[in-house]
C-alpha cells in the first residue's frame, strides 16, 4: 500500500514541477513579447508584464523558485518599460496615437 502512495505522491510532485516551469516560461515571454510590441510599436499595454509578474508568482507556489524570480523580476520591469513607453520617455519609441499628421 505505501508504494502506490509514494508513486502517487511522486507523479503528483512532478507535475507540479512541470506546471510551475510552464508558468514560468509562459510569464517570461509574456514580459519579453510585452517590451517586443512596446519597441515596436505595436502595444504600449502594461497587462502583458502585470500577467508575466503573476504567472511567476503562481509558479513561485508551484515550487519553481529559481525561474519563478526570474519571471517575476522581467514582469515588473515590463510594467515600468511600457509605463514608460506610454508617455514618450523612451527615445525612439514613440507612445501609440500621438502621430499626428
């Protein structure tokens, strides 16, 4: 009976674990595609670094501690950048809808 709760227990920790890295990986290209589109010029939403930020802090209780910082710090550096890139204080990104003709 103790082998099958431990095998249990084990296919449930390693699912865990991998669920915690795909948050992960998942809320870092969230912030990295975040500061892409700011550069670009396609998007000056600040949702894509607060969604990286909260991804890694779901994968910061799924155990991935490491990764998880990682995540997060890129998530609130996004904010700021597209904060930033919003209202024109990023030379040679210049903030959606003030093209004006």
């Amino acid at each position: 009976m103790n082998t099958i709760s431990e095998k249990e227990n084990a296919r449930r920790e390693a699912a865990r674990e991998l669920l915690g890295t795909v948050s992960c990986i998942a809320g870092i290209l969230c912030g990295v595609g975040g500061v892409l589109f700011a550069i670009l010029g396609a998007s000056d939403n600040v949702s894509a670094g607060v969604i990286g930020a909260v991804l890694g802090i779901l994968g910061f209780g799924l155990g991935q501690r490491r990764l998880a910082v990682v995540a997060i710090v890129i998530g609130a550096a996004t904010v700021f950048f597209m904060a930033a890139a919003s209202t024109g204080l990023i030379p040679g990104v210049s903030p959606m809808g003030h093209g004006y003709n």
